[in-house]
C-alpha cells in the first residue's frame, strides 16, 4: 500500500509508525511544509516539500490546490493521513474526495469536534469535514458526531540504546527535553527547583533541545538562572543534536523529567521509556498516558514545581525505584507502544473504515 502523509514537518514522533509500516512493506511519501537541519529521515521515505509554505499554512494567500493536485498525481496514493485541520489538509480532503481516495485527518490534541470554532462547525454541517480521525493522545477520545469516527492510534518508538548501569547512590544523572529558546518548556523553573538537588550533589542534570542561531530572552534568562543558582557545574546544555544522537543520550541517564506547558504530544516520554529510564512529567502533557503511577514514573499537577522536585528528591532517596520503573516502562514500550504495534493498529482502522483496503 502506499501512504502519503502531509504534516508540517518530519516529525521524531512520526518516526516509530513509519518503521512498523515500512516493516509491513508499505511505501511512505511524507508531505512537509517545513523543515530543520537536524532532522532525521528515514531511509526509503519519500519526502517533498511543498513550496512557499510554512507550519503555520499562511493565511493570507488560498491553499494550494493545484501543487497538491500535482503531487497526489505523482504520489497516486492508496490513502492520504493529514495531520490537523490545517488549510492544506482541508484541501488536501476536498481532492481526495473528489478522486474517490480513502482520506484520514490524524490529530493531536486532547479533544474533537465538540471544540470546534464557528468556521469547522460550518464545514461538519455542510458534510465537508472529514470522516475519519486518528488521534495520538486520547486513549479513550470523546464521542465523534453522528456518520464520524475517532480512533485511538498513539505514537510508537523503535528500540534503541537501553540504559543498563544503573546508578546505586547519588548523584542521580536527570535529563531534560524541549526546545531550549521556548518559554513553556520551562527549564528556568526547573533549574530553579530543581538547585537544592544540584548543589547538595544529589543529582547532575542536562537540558536537551534545538535552539535556534543567536541568544533568544528565554535562553538568555536560562544561562542567567543557572549561574545565579550556582549550578553551572552540575548542568550540562546539549543543543541541535541530530534524532540518533538525542536517542543514545536518554540511556546515559537515571530519568527523565518534563516540566512543559502547553504540551500537546510530546514523545520524549516514549523516547525514555523505550531507553529504560523512568518519567517524572506534568498533567498538561498529551502523552503522559505512557506514565503508570509508580509503575513507569510519576505525573505532577502541571506548574506545581515543588511537586515537581519532590518526586525527583524520591527517586533521589530509592535509586533501586527508578531502575525498577525504568524497566517496566521498557516492557510497556515493547508490548504496547512498539513500531509493529502501531502498524497493526493502523492497518486496523483502515480496514474497519475503507474495506478496500484489507
């Protein structure tokens, strides 16, 4: 089957769905609007770029019907999966129903169409919104509208490096993930709460993520805060690290806290789960579904950062804990979050919704 995909960018989280379907022996096309220099592609995966527009499908011109009139005419896909209902999947949705091709918009976000805004409920009373969707975060979404369907398909992780040497004593080494010029990723508070850990030398800590060229406000306030905590040698920065080498490092390390907002679909906490490390992560994460309460890690209420810190200073206090849920969150990843996993899953719903397709 061959599988065209339109999303903003390649995406890491696209990456363990595209390996269970590539191992299944489907051809994937991907449709990108965007991209970055560390961006991982997978061998075999067609990638096209769609001229002249962003992430952000820009407003101010209509959507570009006929460049993806040309592409579906050389993809000749047997489905197309458009992530959000973005203006470039809407009109990727009207060709694919005016050529009679299967078509599935994949969100992520926590609820459906019942928060749809005036111009989408508009398009679901004219029969214009798309029949079937795919949802990455919501195990159990909410009931679809009449003549619609939602299904379950999260994200999935290949294998990789598993941490094997775990820490018997402190310091415990706490790796954390997220773009490191955004706000909302909140590294300054988490430096900040988490510097009684650093200075007593309880735990090491590194901050993982992109960050673009220059000093942004929010990196520069970051570097501030871990020289005013007097922490500069217990934190190490790993900025702009291609997808392999951001892989190996989760197995150089005893856990992972998330301290984000706003955090929609992260899949940094599969990412450490498939590594073996446990996740300590706030209830504004999409994917925190991955994190069993004291079996895969622990949830905190999202910006109560003492929380926050106090589960750490608790795995501090039982490094045999974290090894312990570290390990489980391997077996989750393996029995329900794997590559062939997801393939199945999504195999499943394209057999339930577009019979052809069996």
């Amino acid at each position: 089957m061959r599988i065209l995909f339109s999303v903003p960018r390649y995406h890491p989280n696209h990456d363990g769905l595209v390996a269970g379907l590539q191992a299944a022996g489907h051809e994937l096309h991907f449709l990108v609007r965007a991209g970055h220099a560390t961006e991982f592609h997978r061998p075999g995966v067609a990638v096209t770029l769609l001229p002249g527009w962003d992430t952000g499908d820009n407003l101010r011109r209509p959507p570009p019907v006929r460049a993806l009139a040309r592409i579906l005419a050389a993809v000749r896909p047997d489905v197309v999966v458009a992530r959000n209902p973005s203006r470039t999947s809407l009109a990727l949705h009207a060709l694919c129903r005016l050529r009679g091709l299967p078509f599935l918009l994949y969100i992520q976000r926590r609820t459906g169409c019942e928060t749809m805004g005036p111009g989408r409920q508009m398009l679901l009373r004219l029969g214009l919104w798309p029949a079937h969707t795919v949802n990455a975060i919501c195990p159990d979404p909410p009931p679809p509208p009449p003549g619609k369907t939602c299904d379950f398909l999260p994200f999935a992780i290949e294998p990789g490096p598993v941490r094997t040497e775990w820490t018997e004593r402190p310091p415990l080494s706490v790796l954390a993930v997220g773009k490191l010029d955004q706000a909302r990723k909140n590294h300054r508070p988490l430096v900040r709460h988490l510097a009684p850990l650093l200075r007593g030398g309880d735990i090491r800590l590194t901050l993982l993520g992109l960050r673009e060229e220059g000093t942004s406000p929010v990196f520069a306030a970051l570097t501030e805060e871990i020289a005013a905590q007097g922490v500069g040698d217990r934190v190490r920065i790993r900025e702009n690290l291609d997808y392999a080498a951001s892989r190996r490092l989760y197995a150089e390390h005893d856990l992972l806290v998330l301290a984000s907002s706003a955090e929609r679909a992260a899949v940094s906490p599969m990412e450490a789960l498939a590594a073996g490390i446990p996740v300590i992560c706030g209830s504004d994460n999409g994917t925190n579904f991955v994190v069993r309460e004291g079996e895969t890690g622990f949830v905190f209420p999202d910006g109560d950062f003492p929380a926050m810190a106090a589960r750490v200073a608790d795995l501090v206090a039982d490094p045999a804990a974290a090894a312990r849920m570290g390990r489980a969150g391997r077996r989750l990843i393996e029995t329900e979050f794997s590559p062939a996993a997801a393939a199945r899953r999504f195999e499943s719903i394209l057999a339930r919704h577009f019979p052809p397709l069996r």
